[in-house]
C-alpha cells in the first residue's frame, strides 16, 4: 500500500477515535461502542467508561503497544536475510510509518490526553520518535537514489530539454538557461553557478528543500513565451532531480545523525513502557 493510502487510513482512525473518545465522555450510548452494546449480544455486559485501567482503556494500551512494535519488522527486514525477499523494501517503510502513526494515536487516547509520572517519560520518548519518524523519512526520500543516479536522471531530463529546444528555434538558448535556473530555484534548489557554496545548515536546508516541494505540490516552474507544451513537466521532473542531486550528500549527512537521534529514544521509550506494564500487571493500577 503506498504512504498516501496510509495516510489517509490513519486519519479515518483518527477521526473515528476522536468522535468515540468524545461520545464516551459525553453521551456514551450515542457512540460506535454505545450502539454496540445496546445491540449486540456479545456487547452487553461491556463496560463504557474511558477511565484508566477500564476495558477501553486497557484495549487502547495494549493496542498500542503491539502497534509500535510492529515497526520493528522494517528494523528486523532490513537485517535478516530470509526477511528481505517478503515485500518491496519502500512498502516495508510504508507500513513502518503507518505504525509509527498509528501506535502513538493510539497510545494517547489510552492516557485519554492525561499523563504524569514515569509513564511521562515513555509517552514524550513516543511522541519525540514520531515526529522525528515523519522527518526521517523525508530524509529517506531525499537519498533514497545513488548521487549517480540522480545525475543520469537529470542529465536525461536536459537531454529532453534540449530536444524541447529545437522545437522553439526562435527562442534564444539564454532564455533556455534562464527558465532552467529559475526553475532549480523554485524547487528550492541554489544556482548551479555556485559550485563552491557552503553546504546550507539544517534549518536553511529543510526550510528550502520543504517550501520547494510545497511549491512543486501546487505550482510549476513559469516558461517563457512560446516553449512548447511538455516543457512544464519536464522542467519541474528536471529542477526536482538536480535540487536532490545538489544537497545529496547534506541530506545523507544529517540522515545519519537522524538515526543517532531518533534510535536512543526509541530504546528509552520501549524501557519505561515495559516498566509501566510489569508495574500495571503487579499492581493493577
């Protein structure tokens, strides 16, 4: 399943947990649950209240936990070899974040917005590995090619351009180099006439590469008048490939103090989650 898709399917969850998190503490028989219970046999005898250590909440937490700890099977994939050949490696990463989306979800409707004590730890551990979750894979997406692919791929996307070219011989190849610069700029790239620029700190880095994909997302570059059709898209495919190939090796830079970041919280937040349940179990609080 691609990302959109799960995208999408977390925040259907998301809503549907807000409306019965909010029924439950309000009108609790106008929910999902509410109606269940009324309805249904096997349902009767549950038990509505949202408090700690209820059947809800309970369910919530153990969900949650067995959630997040499916987004070890990526971990696990990339290391065992007998797991490598079970799905494409992106879609493992897709369901990885899904998880990492859904767990946390989950989790916080299970401490019903409310949290102190050592659990604290665990839960703000949780939420610091899911945004930086979020940040890890634009980093992913950003060296997910070879530098050598991405400038084969923006040298076919110049080729291309050059074909477009002679399509408009009125049209000077200075104006050529100027929509191609100006394009590279609008995906947030810098002008490839700086080859000994200082590579951009991490703010300058994300702020570009991020308000240029917004850009991308909703816009394209301008042309000059006259340029045949096609161009557009050709351009945008070409400003996108070379601004990737341009901060390459920064975004592989900063990827890798990602994973010194976002792996340690990890372990702290599975820790004092672990101490929390063995805690919950002895002594049923």
């Amino acid at each position: 399943m691609s990302l959109r898709k799960y995208t999408y399917l977390w925040l259907f969850l998301c809503l549907v947990l807000t409306y019965e998190f909010l029924m439950l503490n309000s009108r609790p028989m106008d929910g999902l649950l509410g109606y269940l219970k009324a309805n249904v046999p096997d349902f009767k005898s549950l038990n509505l209240s949202p408090e700690a250590g209820r059947p809800i909440s309970l369910f919530l937490g153990w969900s949650g936990i067995g959630v997040m700890l499916l987004t070890n099977l990526y971990v696990l994939r990339k290391r065992l070899p007998f797991l490598k050949k079970m799905g494409s490696l992106s879609g493992s990463l897709n369901f990885h974040i899904f998880c990492g989306l859904l767990g946390p979800t989950l989790i916080v409707f299970h401490t019903g917005f409310r949290v102190h004590g050592l659990v604290a730890i665990s839960f703000w551990s949780m939420m610091i590995v899911a945004a930086s979750g979020v940040i890890g894979r634009y980093f992913y997406v950003q060296v997910a090619k070879k530098r050598s692919e991405l400038d084969k791929e923006a040298e076919l996307y110049e080729k291309s351009l050059r074909e477009l070219q002679k399509q408009a011989p009125s049209i000077a190849a200075e104006a050529w180099e100027k929509v191609k610069i100006a394009a590279l700029r609008f995906a947030g790239g810098r002008v490839l006439a700086q080859p000994k620029m200082t590579p951009p700190g991490f703010v300058t880095l994300m702020s570009v590469s991020l308000l240029g994909d917004l850009r991308l997302a909703f816009s394209s570059p301008s042309l000059a008048s006259g340029m045949p059709r096609g161009t557009r898209n050709v351009l945008r495919q070409y400003a996108i490939t070379k601004r990737r190939a341009l901060f390459f090796e920064t975004f592989k830079q900063y990827l890798g103090y990602w994973h010194s970041f976002h792996i340690p919280f990890a372990f702290l937040m599975y820790i004092v989650a672990a101490i929390h349940i063995v805690t919950a179990l002895i002594f049923a609080v």
